[in-house]
C-alpha cells in the first residue's frame, strides 16, 4: 500500500486546491470523492456542446489577487460579467438593486427620487428593533422592493415564512443608485474556458485521484494510508450525527434541453413570487457566450434536506451554530484529522473564499 502525507477527502475546490499546494511542496497526496466527478458542487458537464453548471450556477470573481493568480495557472478566464434579472408575476427587474431597479418599479430618474421614495417606506415602519427577518429587510429597503423582489424568493429558499427568519441572514442589502447592472463589485469576474471540471482536472495533474470512494468504506480497508487527513465532508456526518444532524437546505434541478438558440435574455433569471416553485433559471450556454441551435437551461427547486441529500446551504441559526460547537470542540481533539471547506467548516464560502481558506489551512500545515 503507497503511503501518502495526506489524504484528502474531496475533490471540490478547497480539497484541489489544498491537494495542489501541497503537492507543489513535494508532499504526497491521495484525493477522494464519493461522487464519480471532481471539482465538487462546481463539475461542470459538457452536453450537446455546453457547459451545463451540474449543480447551479458558479461565477468567480475576487478581489483576491492571490487567489486570481492561483486560479489563472489552471484556465483562462472569459469575460462574463454577472447581471441578472429578476420576475415578479411577468414584471421584469434589473439585479442587484440599483437605479434601473427602481426606475423599473417607480418610474424615477434620479437617485434624489429613489431615495425619497425608499426612505419615507422605511420612515412609516417606526423605530422598533427588527425582531425577524422581515422586519430587517423592510427597514433596509422598503416595503415595494421586499414585497416583489425579496419577500416570496426567500420563503422558497429558506422553506419558512420570513416572519420565522431570524433577522440576522440579513444583515444588509446593498442599494446602489447608479445604472450599473453588474451584481459583483470584486476586482476580476468570469468562467473558466472549458469549465470548472476542466480547470479542477488540471488543477490535479500529477496527484492520486480516486472516485467513487465513501471515506469511511474506503478507511476500513485502508487505515494509516497517510500521516494526515484533510475532511471536506460534513463533520456531523464524519461523527456519525453523535450530537443530531446539522440543518442544511438541499436544491433540486430540473434540466431541459431547447431546440432554439437561446431561452432568454441573461444567464441567471430570478423569480421571486411565491406562487412559482422554482427560485431561478439559469442557461447554460450564456455564461460562455455560446451559440448553436439548442440551448440548455435548469430550474432550481429548493427543498427540505434530510441525511442522505446533497447538503447546499447551512441553516445558521442560533440552534445549529450550538450544535456546530459541539462538534467543532471534538474535531479539535483529532491529532491527524483537519477539517476544512463548505461542510467540513459549516459555513457558506464563495468560491474564492473556499480558495483561500485551502491557502490558509496549507500556512497552518507549513506547506
């Protein structure tokens, strides 16, 4: 049996990345995934010619200079600038709130005009601490803009009333009186040419990879394989659920495959009323500017997650952080075990978060 410096166990973004940074240090390293793909929630998958983002939509951008440079060594990068829509009951409004939000919805002109109109929604509320989440969107940004474009996206996401919501999953909503559709402010933005999988596969070049591989069917037969291991799974899986499950919301996709050029006019389309099931649109084929006679986009169902579903979204709330404490107590007595990324951390990373906590963990390590 090879002997390795560390196994990692996933090959999403923080584990390839980890894997990469010490292997560029000479160490050993043996990568699994229980999936039969690499690069994690962000595989991409080429079908009729696109890129299907297999698991929702991945847009990079950073400011990070360190990550981009990190990043840029395993694909070029396009220049797809993220600026989607949103559908209230067949009435279309620009993302993120800015001035052709509110020109859409009020009719104004000027910032002086939008402005009024948001503070006198947000005057008539009162002075009272936000007691939910409803309650904080309202003095944040009105009652038109929480009603139409907040209110009925994030009962889908969430699965509860945002009467039920605790105020702090919304700490701010950046409003932005200018006529500028892009919803990022970082530094650089796009898709990686050929897509994630392809940037993942180079980005693992040289590296042991195994798929189709259970952590814990695969250490039976393989104890001390290596000095280290580096866990992206789920920690409360990882001890068996000793203390109870960690709450997540799960997603659902539902593909189609279109016989015409394109289905509509952006890559990301948010529908926010609460009559419609689904939370989004996405087509493929506009993230890398594609063309061709067929299309190919995925609606995107949030659901109730339960043991056993993809986990996507960790549920934060004053109860689930108590229980994350608990297990983050008893993974600080592991010798030879480091927990790392989305599920291993119970916590939400952007993509160039993730990267960078891999960088982090890899100083921590001396590597």
């Amino acid at each position: 049996m090879t002997k390795y410096d560390y196994l990692v166990v996933g090959a999403g973004l923080f584990g390839a990345s980890f894997a990469r940074l010490a292997a560029d240090k000479g160490k050993k390293v043996l990568v699994i995934d229980r999936r039969p793909h690499i690069a994690g929630n962000a595989h991409t998958e080429t079908v009729n010619g696109i890129h299907v983002h297999a698991y929702g939509a991945h847009i990079f951008h950073t400011s990070n200079e360190r990550v981009w440079s990190f990043v840029n060594r395993f694909a070029a990068f396009n220049s797809f600038i993220n600026s989607p829509l949103a559908n209230y009951k067949g009435e279309i409004y620009h993302l993120p709130f800015n001035m052709n939000t509110f020109r859409e919805m009020w009719g104004v002109e000027t910032a002086k005009e939008a402005k009024a109109i948001i503070e006198k929604q947000i005057a008539s509320l009162g002075n009272e601490e936000p007691k939910n989440l409803e309650e904080q969107a309202l003095r944040l940004v009105g009652r038109d803009v929480y009603e139409k474009l907040i209110k009925g996206y994030t009962e889908k996401q969430w699965g509860r009333a945002c009467k039920d919501l605790p105020a702090s999953i919304i700490k701010r909503i950046p409003l932005r009186f200018t006529f500028d559709n892009n919803y990022f402010n970082d530094v650089y933005q796009g898709i990686p040419i050929g897509g994630y999988t392809k940037m993942v596969e180079k980005m693992l070049a040289g590296i042991d990879v195994l798929l189709n591989a259970d952590y814990k069917s695969f250490i039976k037969g393989h104890a001390g394989i290596a000095d280290k291991t580096i866990y992206t799974g789920a920690i409360d899986e990882f001890y068996s659920y000793e203390f109870g499950p960690l709450e997540y919301r799960s997603l659902r996709f539902e593909r189609e495959i279109i016989n015409q050029p394109f289905f509509q006019e952006t890559a990301v389309v948010n529908y926010t009323a609460a009559d419609v099931p689904f939370t989004r649109i996405i087509e493929h084929k506009r993230f890398e500017f594609g063309e061709g006679d067929q299309t190919i986009i995925s609606r995107e169902y949030p659901e109730a997650w339960t043991v056993g579903k993809e986990a996507y979204y960790p549920v934060n709330n004053e109860k689930n952080q108590a229980l994350f404490e608990k297990y983050k107590a008893k993974a600080a007595l592991e010798k030879n075990v480091v927990f790392g990324g989305r599920l291993g951390e119970y916590k939400y990373y952007d993509m160039d978060d993730v990267i960078a906590s891999a960088f982090a963990l890899a100083e921590k390590e001396r590597i």
